[in-house]
C-alpha cells in the first residue's frame, strides 16, 4: 500500500471535514503505480456572469475552476473565496457546497496528489483585478464548453453534475 503523507492543508480537512467519506465521492484519475500519495484537501468555485458563462482559469498547466490548496487552519469556504481572488479578482460570497471528488495527479517528481476537492456555489459580490497574481488568465465560457476544456476530470464532472442541478 502507498504512503499517504499529510501536507499542510490536513489540519483543515481533518478539522472542517471529518463528517466526508472521500470513499464514497467520485473519483478520477489513476492509482496504477502510485508510491508516495499526498493527501491535498481543495476547494474550487462555480462563479457565472451576468450571461450565464462559468469561470474558468487557465495557467501554464492548463484550464481549471478557480480555486485551489486550503491552507492550515483554513476552512473550504475561506479557501475558495481567496482562490477566486487570486486567480480571478473576483470577490465572492460563498454559498453552498454543492458536489465533492477525488482527483488523483501525477506530479513531476513522480509522487502521486490525491486531491479532495469541495465544490462550491458562489456569488460574485465585486472584482478586484489588481488582486490577480500573475500567470492566470480568466475565461468566461458556457458551462457545457467548459467542462470539455477543463484539465481535471473531476472538475468537469463537478461542472456536468452542476448545470444538471441547475436545470432541473
């Protein structure tokens, strides 16, 4: 069995979400050779415009949701609305925690991330541009589009099972 290290987000998950079976949420990705497993808890947010059009943000490793890492002592919600910041200059209110999953990546020095993601609904109260950090670029793309552009096969199934809700 692989190693599972904690990192500096378990404090959070541990703390903020104990009541979360991660084995029973969808998961994604490859455990086939896995050595050295990293635990990463995250939170990533649907934030639309005025149109309709979803958030998405593309860096120098391809398009996501906005969001990210929960930091120590962070809670899911604090996470995803500084995430949106950062990579979005949106400023948010975060609303319900709408789906959840397990994104297993491959990182370059051959250990394995097994992300926990929380998947929220927001608001868009504002933006900020100039809170933006560099290297990130937001899109606003139609919900179906955007889960066929989106990197992580766990965002675009958080991404079909969203806009499935929305238009039921």
């Amino acid at each position: 069995m692989p190693g599972v290290v904690g990192n500096v987000g378990e404090a959070a998950l541990e703390a903020g979400s104990a009541a979360y079976d991660w084995h029973s949420v969808p998961h994604f990705g490859s455990r086939a050779g896995v050595g050295c497993l990293v635990v990463r808890p995250s939170a990533y947010g649907f934030a639309v415009d005025g149109e309709g059009r979803l958030a998405v943000v593309r860096d120098a490793e391809g398009m996501f949701l906005p969001g990210g890492g929960i930091e120590p002592g962070e809670t899911p919600e604090a996470a995803v609305a500084r995430e949106m910041l950062e990579e979005c200059g949106l400023v948010i209110e975060v609303a319900a925690c709408v789906a959840k999953a397990v994104q297993l990546v491959q990182a370059e020095d051959g250990t394995t991330i097994e992300k926990r993601s929380f998947f929220f609904e927001t608001r868009i109260d504002g933006s900020r541009p100039a809170a933006t950090l560099p290297g990130h670029q937001t899109f606003w793309i139609a919900p179906p589009s955007a889960a066929e552009l989106l990197s992580h096969e766990s965002q675009a199934w958080a991404v079909r099972d969203w806009t499935s809700r929305r238009s039921s």
